[in-house]
C-alpha cells in the first residue's frame, strides 16, 4: 500500500475527532443517549420500544419510513431483522455465528460461515460497526463468526435487501456486528461456564504434547520456524539444489517428538469458558458523556469425531478407498476488546479495539484400504498433528454527528489478521500385504518412496492480510418529503500466503537400500524423528508446487440515495453506487532465486454502477407492503484464486484456487408484505428471485488418490424463494399463581428456496491444467447451487417472566439437504443437517447475598449425526460423515 494510500485513511480517521461540532444540552433527567442506533426522525416512543438497539451502520442512522415508529425492523426504508443482546442471550449461544441462525434464511455452515438465503458465504457480507474484516481463514471471504462472542456485540443486524450505503458485494444480505459503546451505568460483570458433550468430555481421546501454553491457545516458542529451514529459506535455495548435509540437518529439525508424537488421552477434560467484562462512564462537561468499556474472555472447547470417508468409481458401485479417521480437535478462543465512546448531544464517536485469537490444536490418527493398490488392497494407518492458529486486530474510529437537518458519518480503520499453521506433520504407515514380502503384513513408514505407498510430509504454512479502510457519508434533510445521502468509501487489502511443505527421503548409507524400510517399522502411533534418521542418507523434497502468492483488492465506491416520502405512508429508498475495482493475484517470485514456471496470475479489473430501490408503503396501520430491486456484484475470494493447496480441518478436505475465476453479478427482486397486530407481535411473508451471472462454484475431484476441491464460473444461475415468520407473545397473567407474571413467547420462521444452474450447448468455463472447458462436463442443467437447501425452518418456544430473568427456551432448527460440492461427472456432494433441537434456561437467583444469572444448556438433545455423502439410485458412499453428540453446560454469572 502507497504512503498517499495510507495518509487518505489516516485523514478519515483524524477527521471523525477535529470536525467542529455544536454539543447541545442534555435534560436533566435524560440517561446516557442511544449510540448509533439513534433515528433521525423524532416520534412518541411506544413503552416496549424505548430501549432501541444499539446499531452502527455505514451512511448514519436507520431511516424509518413515514409512521417513525422506533421498532427498527418495521420502521427502516430496507428489509432487516435485528437481534439484541436480549435476543442474543434468548438463544443461549456463545458466538454470533450460533445466534444468527435463529434469523429468518439464514443458516451456518462448517466452521461458522454464515449463508444468506441458500447462498454460499462468497455472498454474504460481514461488517463490524458499519467497516470491514479481513478473514484469518484462508477458506473464506469473511470472518468466520463462531469467532465472536456474544459478550461484545450489542446488535447484529441483517439486511436483505441492498441499499448503495453498503459495498457492491452484496449478494445475499449483510451482517453488521455493532460492538457496545458507552454503558448507561458503570459495571463489572464475571462470569464462566463448564460443560462438554457426550462423545468427548471424560472419554479417551488423541492429543500431542505441544507446549506448556497450548490450553490458553498461545505457544511458548516450540512452534517457531527451525533455524536450519529459516537459514535454508533465507537463501532462496532449492532443497533440491542444496548439499545433502544441509538437507539433513534440516530433517533433523522439522520432526521434534513433542511436535509429531501421537499421544492417547484415557479422559479428556470437560469444556470451560470464564469472562470479564466492566464498563463505566463519566460526564466530562454539559451533556458530554465519555464511556470505557473492556472485555476479555477465554474458551476451551474438546470435540471427538469418528469420520467415515470413502471414494469409488464413476457410478459409486466399487468402492476404491475405505477410510475412518479419528480426530480430537481442542479449539481455545481468546478474546479482547478495548472501546472508548464519547456523547454530546446527537453526536457519537467511537473507537473499538478488538483482539481475537482462535487456535485449533488438532490430532488425528486414520486407518483404511486403498482396494486399487495390489491384489488385496493395501492398507494405511496415516497420523497427523496440527496446530492451526488464527488471530484478528482491528482498530477502528467512527464518528456519526448531527447538526439538525444534516449529519455526517465518517469512519476509519485498519484490521490485521494472520493465520499460522508449523509443524503440520503426517506420518503415512503402509501395510502392502503382499505375499512372501518380508514386511507384506506389517505397517511401514517407507521412507524409501516405494511405489504407491504413504508420503510422509510436515508443512509450514503462514497467511497475513492487510485491510486499510476509510469512509465518509453525509445527509442532508430538505423536508419531510426528502432526504438525501452520498458518500465515498475506499479499502485496501493486501494478502500474502506462504506454504511450504517438505517430505523426507532416505537411502542407503548406515544400511543397504534393501534393508532401509525397516527403519520405518512401526506401531502406527511410534514416530520416525530426525534423531531416528542420524546417520543416514536423508533428503527432503519440497512438495509444494507454487509456494507463496501476494494478493490485493483495492476498491473505490461513490454513492448517491435518496429517500422520498410522497406522503406519509409512503417511503422510496433509491439510489445508485459506483464501484471501481482491482483483484490481484501473483505468485511470489522473489522467495527463490531462479522463477517459478508454470502458475498462472489473476488482474481482474472492473468497475460496476449498481442501482438499487426499495419502496415501502403502510397499507394500513397494521399492514406493510414492500417492494425492491437492485444490482449487485460476489468478487472471488482470495482462496478460491491462488493455486496453492489448503487443508480445511472441519471438511477433511484439500482445496486449490483457480486463477481464471471472474466476478459474478446479480440481478435482485424481492416483494414482502408485514403485519402488526399490536405490541411485539409480527408476521411477514416475502418472495424473492435471483439472477446470478457467472456464479462459481465448488467441484470436487480426485488426485493422487486423495480428494480435492477447486472452483470454476458457471454459466448462470436463478434462485427464487419465500419466507414467512411469525412472532406472538401471549401474557399469562389470567393462569394466576405462577403464571401471573409468565408470558409465552412463540418465534418461527421458514424459509423456501430453489435454485437452478443453466447450462446450455456451447457454454464453456476456464479450470487450470484443462483451460477452456465444456462447461456440462463440471455442471449439469437445472442442478441446484451449491449450499443452497430447499427447506430452512427456525422455531423457538420460550417461557419468560415480565418481571425479572427467568427464561426458558426450546430452540428448533432445520436445514434440509445441500449440495456442497459439484462431482465433476459423478454425484455431487451432498450435506444433510436436518434437525437439531436445543434447550435454554436462564435465570436470576440470590447466592450469598448477592445477584447470580445461571445458565443451563442442553444442545443437539437428540443426537443428530453429521452426513455428508455421494449418492445415485442405487449407491452411497460417505464423505464427511460422523457421530454428533449431545452436549451440556452450566454457567454462572454475577455484575457488580
């Protein structure tokens, strides 16, 4: 990023703190005013709407149409649902990717990737405070949101339809995460919580030892690059080219016992979770409010999984590969945010500081049959331990002012994430079972790379990304009948990823060459050392093809909106957004001395004029109708373009980018219509329809004899759909006795989606190795789009006091099948999450004096398995498939 780059975002910052204002007054008996969340327009608040969410959007405040009620799911210009911190804590979960699938069309999907209506996270925009992230997870575009706790975010808002404020990709909706701001009161709140479900707390598991720091997600320095390979890379050297003392000394070092020993844990520990979090607020002159708050947390979660993956021939009826892999994953998340508000009178600033480190500590020991390999098959036992480390820091600053008919919204910030990923070691065990071989019945580390057999390998991998971003909007009120708004908006990201990965090779030198697999005799779970390979003729070969890439995407936007009330009960909400964009991708050819042959780079430069409207109009008090239409854009994800291999933990599987993937754009419909019986009470019924050009997609292939996932354009694609929710709160007083205070809560939605993919005779897609490609042979005609289910359907059925915490809840949630990857010319791979139901209660009680909250949780109660399969008429082989358990905590929790 350039100097000017960097001094343009540094002057929206500065900006949000030197623009003069006017502090008005506060009234005497007024508390600490709404942040962010405050409305433009002024009306009655009704009783159960005088607590407005704390919201923080790009472009100011959310416009309500002309009744200027404050309940801003009704009363805003676009379609959005918003969940409370009330609403967050209803579901009892412990990340906003849990809570958010509680919302109408959306559901999550692996490891906290959130889908908008069917649609892949490529369509899904996540912002923080109305800015962007960049993602720590080389497998998404997002950050993924398991990684945020619920006790930092104040509202998390989901908007449907597009309005030009928000960036161009805007395939599905965005998710606006808004953290606290100023407390209304100071306070210090401790809370903690155990648990663990019942395939893993107190059961036998696999773990390493790692280092002394792992439980607390940190390493102590055992994981830090060899200095033999930091010397060996600093040359910018082949392996290949380097003496045979130089590769051995190296091999001495990639393979420490405490990084690479499998160890079996007869009891793993239960799950744990503490926080602290305490804010105050202090009145630092006439109506000037000035607010801290601070929060710190730290989770340790264990999970078991017994996976069954399989691979057979073209119509699934032979199988070719058998395998279960037995995997503990110990995931610690740690967490800290740093916020500073100021108020005077309509006026906010913001600066938030978050810090969030999530590690995955993982072990995994594999035992099948590759029935291609000889006359009876051969067998592996392959082990691996890993250790994959993900850590965000963002700074950011956000100034909303008012001054009467006009505010100005400027935003600033700059994120940084790095993702860490040393000493990913597997060691590959061989049985070949041939007749008459001296080792044909027993598991061999050949590290002689006999034919076919297991590859033993360690790799190094390391991904920093960048964001630089700044922003400012400004609104001007003529009159009741309009508002306008435009607005200019600038993001640098700059990406670099490295892998390197390495496999010894030993020949004869202590031994003949005939007698060196016996050095490889082992117990799958006994680990091969560099210790183990002293003395011998010991070389490394790097089997990472293209190992380092530099990314970049810079985009410019420029806005203009408007929003018109013709009369009172009509609201037009339109305007346009300017996009110019570049997207870049190129291999690192400085990390060795001679260039790298063969990668291909990605300059995808476009710009785009996205319009967009949405018209709302009250029918009648109760009833509102909607109607809106925009065009948007999905970029490519980094990942999905860089030709270098990922291992994703939670797919089991290895993805590769592809270079020649162009953007897609989207053409939007949705009509809604939503009823108001009174108070809380809602229900809405919606369609929608999507055009998407040139969506890429997810395909699986085989190589090597292991699977790979990789992407390409299709052709195009529809989807369209139908949602209905319903909210009803039903007092329980006329019960008498304890229900005089109760009252039934009954929140449901469904959501109904088809898409389809259209290919047709001539159509053709771009995959490297192959270049032009008849699009029909990765995509078939009329298949649906990959993670998009048919069926989404949330129910929860809560008991709650009026008077003081005392909740119970059952949750309900339903996905039906999705395709997660396209076959490339067999069955695609299909996801079955099904349904899941959880229970929720929490309640206030007095301990020692003193106030308490408990929660108590019981999640998936019935067991609902994971599956994720190929399948024909007649055959099914497993993917991804493996036991869930149920599982229990209790927590504890007290403010002072």
């Amino acid at each position: 990023m350039s100097t000017g780059k960097r001094l343009a975002c540094l002057f929206l910052l500065t900006t949000a703190l030197t623009f003069p204002v006017v502090a008005s007054a506060q009234d005497d008996d007024q508390s600490t005013p709404d942040s962010a969340g405050e409305l433009e327009e002024e009306a009655p608040i009704e009783e159960d709407e005088a607590n407005a969410p704390e919201i923080s959007v790009p472009g100011g405040a959310i416009i309500v149409t002309g009744r200027r009620v404050r309940d801003v799911t009704r009363g805003s210009s676009q379609v959005l649902s918003v969940l409370t911190s009330e609403d967050i804590a209803r579901t009892g979960e412990g990340d906003i990717a849990g809570a958010l699938t509680r919302v109408t069309g959306l559901s999550v999907v692996g490891d906290g990737r959130v889908f908008v209506r069917g649609l892949g996270d490529r369509y899904s925009l996540a912002l923080l405070n109305g800015l962007p992230l960049p993602s720590p997870e080389p497998l998404s575009r997002v950050v993924p949101l398991d990684i945020f706790p619920t006790n930092v975010v104040a509202s998390s808002l989901v908007q449907k339809t597009y309005s030009p404020n928000y960036p161009g990709e805007f395939g599905g909706g965005v998710i606006n995460l808004t953290t606290r701001a100023v407390p209304e009161e100071s306070f210090l709140k401790l809370s903690t919580s155990i648990g663990g479900d019942s395939l893993t707390a107190f059961e036998e598991g696999l773990t390493y030892y790692g280092s002394d720091l792992d439980p607390f997600g940190f390493d102590n320095g055992n994981r830090d690059i060899p200095s033999n390979l930091q010397t060996f890379w600093n040359s910018g050297e082949r392996i290949e080219d380097t003496p045979i003392e130089v590769q051995e000394g190296i091999a001495g070092q990639i393979f420490p016992l405490n990084l690479v020993t499998l160890q079996k844990d007869n009891t793993l520990p239960a799950n744990f979770s503490g926080s602290i979090t305490g804010g105050t607020s202090f009145e630092i002159g006439d109506g000037t409010f000035l607010g801290v708050l601070a929060t710190a947390s730290i989770k340790n979660n264990w999970r078991n999984r017994n996976v069954r993956s399989q691979q057979a021939t073209t119509d699934l009826s032979t199988l070719t590969e058998d395998f279960k892999t037995f995997i503990t994953d110990n995931n610690v998340l740690v967490n800290g945010l740093l916020g500073f508000g100021l108020d005077f009178g309509e006026n906010t600033i913001r600066w938030t500081n978050l810090y969030i480190r999530d590690t995955l500590k993982t072990a995994r020991l594999s035992q099948g049959t590759n029935f291609v390999l000889g006359e009876t098959g051969f067998d592996f036992a392959n082990q691996n331990t890993a250790w994959y480390e993900r850590q965000l820091i963002d700074t950011q600053l956000v100034g909303e002012f008012e001054f009467g008919d006009f505010s100005l919204d400027v935003r600033g910030g700059y994120a940084r994430t790095d993702r860490e990923a040393p000493f990913n070691a597997t060691f590959s065990y061989t049985r070949t079972n041939i007749p008459d071989s001296p080792l044909g019945s027993e598991f061999v580390v050949y590290l002689n790379r006999q034919s076919d057999t297991g590859l033993t390998t360690v790799s190094f991998d390391d991904l920093t990304e960048e964001l630089w971003f700044g922003s400012i909007d400004a609104s001007y009120r003529f009159s009741d009948f309009l508002t306008a708004t435009i607005g200019y908006a600038y993001s640098d990201t700059d990406r670099y990823s490295v892998r390197r990965e390495y496999s010894p090779r030993a020949s004869g030198d202590v031994l003949e060459d005939s007698l060196v697999p016996f050095i490889g005799l082992r117990r799958p779970g006994d680990i091969i050392n560099g210790a183990s390979l002293a003395g011998f003729n010991v070389q490394l070969d790097e089997t990472s093809q293209f190992p380092a890439f530099d990314a970049a995407l810079t985009i410019h936007g420029a806005y203009a909106m408007a929003r018109v009330n013709p009369f009172d009960r009509l609201t037009i909400d339109f305007g346009a957004r300017f996009e110019d964009a570049e997207q870049t991708v190129e291999l690192d050819q400085t990390i060795f001395n001679t260039p790298i042959i063969g990668s291909t780079s990605t300059n995808n430069e476009e710009d785009y004029i996205l319009p967009a409207i949405t018209v709302t109009w009250e029918a009648t008090d109760s009833l509102q109708l909607r109607a809106s239409g925009s065009k948007t854009i999905a970029r490519p994800q980094f990942r999905e373009l860089v030709e270098q291999l990922y291992f994703d933990p939670e797919s089991n599987r290895a993805f590769r980018g592809n270079p020649f993937l162009v953007d897609s754009e989207l053409t939007n419909l949705e009509g809604r219509a939503e009823y108001y019986p009174g108070g809380t009470d809602r229900v809405s019924i919606a369609g929608f329809y999507k055009k998407i050009d040139k969506p890429i997609e997810a395909f699986i292939t085989s190589t090597a004899g292991s699977l790979l996932t990789s992407f390409a354009n299709a052709p195009e694609a529809t989807l369209y759909g139908a949602e209905v929710e319903a909210v009803r709160g039903i007092d329980l007083y006329d019960w008498g006795g304890f229900f005089e205070t109760k009252r039934l809560l009954l929140i449901g939605n469904y959501t109904y989606t088809q898409s389809d993919i259209a290919v047709a005779e001539g159509d053709t897609t771009l995959i490297p190795g192959s270049g032009v490609t008849v699009a029909s042979q990765l995509f078939v005609d009329g298949a649906p789009l990959t993670g998009q289910s048919d069926h989404l359907v949330n129910l929860q059925i809560g008991l709650e006091d009026t008077e003081k915490l005392q909740q119970l809840t059952l949750l309900l949630n339903y996905a039906s099948k999705r395709v997660t990857s396209r076959g490339f010319q067999r069955p695609d791979v299909v996801e079955d999450p099904g349904l899941t139901i959880d229970f929720v209660a929490r309640s206030a009680i007095n301990l020692f004096g003193r106030p308490f909250e408990i929660d108590f949780e019981v999640r998936n109660i019935f067991g609902r398995d994971n599956f994720e399969y190929q399948s024909n008429s007649e055959n099914r082989i497993e993917i991804n498939s493996y036991r869930v358990g149920t599982s229990v905590s209790f927590g504890i929790s007290t403010e002072f």
